[in-house]
C-alpha cells in the first residue's frame, strides 16, 4: 500500500464528501479522526483510492456484489448501448434487454420448472424481498380470507433493509431502535452447527434446527403460515451452509403444511458458492427466489423476485370477474440498464468458467483457512462454500467465549494497512460481532487467494490477544 495523492484536488473532494454525503455505516466519530474512504477506481480484482493507495478487495465491493471483477468493458458497452437505444419505460410495458435476461436466468433454475417460471423485476434486494411478501400474502386474499399470509424467518438470516425486510430478519442488534416491526414474521432457529441452539453435535443430533421450521409452523398455526424464507448460506448473520440434510427437511415441512419455499440468494446468487444459486448445492425446488448483488455485479442496481409458474397462475383469477394481477409496481424496475448489465454479466461468467474457478480456488481458500486454525487457537472455526468463507474468532477454543469486536476490528484494520480489503459481521448481534468474511470476486487466481490469507495470518500473528 502506497499513500501517494494528497494534492489540492484530493483534499478538496475529500473536504466536499465530509462536508455532504451521510455514509452507511459509519460512526460519525470515525470522521472527526480519520479521512473518509473514497474508492476512485477498480480493475480486475483491485481498488484504488482517491490518496493512491491500491487495495486487494477480498469483499466484493464491501458487500459481496462485484462477482466478475472491476473494469468490465463488456458490461460498460452493454448498458451504454442500451441506453442511447432505449434507457427506461415502466415495466408494465417489457424491453428486450429484461425478456432476454429472463429467459437466461430461468434456464440456469430448471428446479423451478424446466424454465417455467417467471420474474418480476426491481432494484435492491429487499425489495425483491418485500414483493415476494406481497405476493404471499395477496394469494393469502386470492385463496382464501387473507389468514395464510405469514412468513416465518431464520434468527441469523438477513433479508434486507427496510422495515417489512427488516421485520424478517433474525439480526437482532441490527433491528434494534427500529421497531415496531412489521407484523406476520416469525422466527425460527439458526442451523450454525459450530453454536448449536440445541446443545447437540452433529453426527449425533436429528437436525433440530431444521425441524424447528414446525415447531414455528405449528405455534403460528398452519393455516396462517404462507411462506419460509431462508438464505441458502447465511451471509451477515456469519457464514453459516447448513449440513446436506437441512434443506430436505426444510422442503419436506414446507410441502406438509402447503408452505411456500422462499430462497433468498441474494449473496449467493451468480456464483458465489459455485453453482449458479446457492440453493443448488442441497437439493431442494423453491416457489421464490430473490436475487440482487451479483446479479449484474454492481454495475446496474437491479433485483429479481422468480417464481414457479404455479405461483404466477394463481393471480390469473380469470373466471372471478377480479382483477387477476400482482397490484405492485417500482418504477426503477423498468430502467433497462439493469437487464443489459446482467445478460453481459451471465455471458462473462459462461465464457470464463468462472463457476469452476469458484470451485477450485474455494478449495484453496478452505485449505489455507484451515492452516489458519491448525496455527491460531483464535480461530474457532471456518466455514463457508466457493469464494464465500467465514473465520469465527474466539477467546478460547474450549468455551467458545467470542472474541470482542474491537479485536475482530483491529485484524480487517491491520489488513487494510497491508492493502488487502476483508469483511466482518458488522453489528448485527450483540457479542456475536466475532467473524471475518471473505468474498473475493469470482476471477480471484491462486495468488490473490494466498495474499489475502497472508495478509489475515499477520494479523493474527502481530495481534496476540
Ligand atoms: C441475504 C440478503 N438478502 C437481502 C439483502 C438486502 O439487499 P439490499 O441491500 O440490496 O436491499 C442483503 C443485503 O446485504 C442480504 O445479504
């Protein structure tokens, strides 16, 4: 890392930041101290900022979202293109771009219907997230009384930001001061074996934690329960992929109690994991999938809510003289840029194997993870599928005592100096703020691998507790 910039220009903008933008996130006396981080340019698997210091970005973009990398002119030309052919008309109308995108997608889902399904677009995750709840529960009106119309969610699972989104997620330092929330969501048990909220092992255990899913069904009752949503991996909440026998008995529960399946792949959608969904991995067939992040990798702000045929039919309502359409409407879903983006992203993907190169390097990454714990009593666990890992830090590998926050802080702090970008959980449980995540882009080679892991093992090394 290189401090080189601090000209009149560099300074100014820097003044001008502090001085107008409210940045996410960040503490407001981090600013009193410390000059606000301005990203001025990204190529391949590297970011520059405004000062000229060059970072490895093992984050994706902070928030695992640039899956292809920085610099694509692929993507750049496709979105320019489109719009000087056509930028934005509401989605009620279609545009090529968004039929082509949705023809592609579904063909890499064919566990919802041989390509059946259909996508309704929009702008963020939580969004996708949100129309998927509406959804649930305007069936919940077009089936019946509108009782059926409650979703039931994972404590660590995160679904989004505003407040319905909010209400349906199991982060709990992260929703606090923001309630009340919304009603119709209620939570279910986690699945992370490292902490598991049976007190069981697994090996020995009956997977309690999918089996929760009923006990949650059965307290709300049945006939109030519309959907589950579930993050296949759980991202924020700590990396967290559930054991190969999860999902099955997610789905099993879902199909007895007439349930829809709600996956959230919004991380580990296009790739992450090395599969095109997340999902994919554990054998199971959604009714709804939401995506967004890696969806056009940053380079449009687009997000998709797919669901089955057999969902979409049931807002037909032709013979009941009602009037047989989702009531739902974003203005942005119609932005074209979004779809152009993603078709130039779906096609990089394909013609760069990138989904074998997720495999190969997770495995490497894993590897070099696991030297980490066989080196550091720290670590307490590793975890995570493809480009997708978390590094639990704890006090002491008996108890599993988490480690303070400030000290899981002062390792991404001291990977920064060394000019390699690391995530952590950020706030979202109280005492539970302990893991470091890794997402690098999908292209990441062997060398990008070792030098972010390198940079973690001297972090560890110099920061003895
Ligand atoms: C699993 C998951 N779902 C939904 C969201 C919300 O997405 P957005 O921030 O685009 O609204 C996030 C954001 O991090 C997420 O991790």
């Amino acid at each position: 890392m290189n401090t080189i910039d601090i000209s009149a220009e560099t300074t100014d903008i820097i003044r001008t930041d502090r001085a107008n933008v409210w940045h996410h996130l960040t503490p407001h006396n981090n600013l009193k101290t410390t000059d606000p981080l301005i990203i001025k340019s990204g190529i391949g698997m590297r970011v520059t900022d405004i000062k000229g210091n060059e970072y490895l970005d093992a984050t994706s973009g902070g928030v695992w979202s640039v899956n292809v990398g920085y610099g694509r002119e692929k993507i750049a030309n496709a979105v320019r293109d489109q719009l000087m052919e056509m930028c934005y008309f509401a989605n009620s109308a279609g545009s090529i771009p968004g039929a082509l995108f949705a023809e592609k997608l579904l063909t890499k889902i064919p566990e919802m219907g041989a390509g059946k399904g259909k996508v309704y677009y929009s702008n963020s995750g939580s969004e996708a997230n949100e129309k998927a709840y509406k959804m649930v529960r305007q069936l919940a009106h077009i089936n019946g009384d509108g009782r059926k119309h409650k979703v039931i969610f994972r404590d660590r699972d995160y679904h989004g930001t505003t407040i319905a989104a909010l209400s349906s997620s199991g982060h709990s330092q992260r929703k606090e001061q923001y309630g009340p929330f919304t009603p119709g969501f209620s939570e279910f048990s986690h699945c992370c074996c490292y902490r598991c909220p049976f007190g069981k092992t697994y090996g020995s255990c009956d997977i309690e934690c999918a089996k929760d899913l009923e006990t949650a069904i059965l307290r709300e009752g049945p006939d109030t329960v519309g959907s589950v949503v579930l993050e296949p991996i759980t991202a924020g909440g700590g990396v967290i992929p559930p054991v190969p026998e999860y999902f099955p008995i997610i789905q099993e529960i879902c199909k007895k109690y007439d349930v829809l399946l709600h996956i959230d792949e919004v991380v580990c959608g296009l790739g992450r994991t090395g599969k095109w969904f997340g999902f994919q991995h554990y054998g199971v067939s959604p009714d709804m999938v939401t995506m967004a992040k890696g969806l056009a990798s940053g380079y449009a702000a687009i997000s998709c809510t797919i669901t089955t045929d057999a969902v979409f039919d049931q807002f037909a309502l032709e013979d009941s003289g009602e009037l047989g359409y989702f009531r739902d409407i974003s203005t942005f879903g119609g932005c074209t840029a979004g779809p152009a983006a993603g078709l130039a992203n779906v096609a990089i993907i394909e013609e760069e194997n990138l989904l074998d190169n997720v495999v190969q390097m997770g495995n490497h990454l894993d590897q070099r993870l696991l030297e980490l714990k066989d080196k550091y009593t720290v670590v307490g666990d590793v975890r995570g599928k493809g480009l997708f890992a978390g590094v639990e830090l704890v006090q002491d590998r008996q108890s599993k005592q988490p480690i303070h926050e400030s000290y899981a802080m002062k390792i991404v702090t001291h990977c920064m100096q060394q000019g390699v970008l690391i995530g952590r959980t950020n706030r979202s449980f109280q005492d539970f703020n302990n893991t470091l995540c890794l997402s690098p882009a999908l292209i990441a080679t062997r060398r990008d691998i070792d030098d972010i892991v390198d940079a973690i093992d001297n972090a560890l090394a110099t920061n003895s507790l």
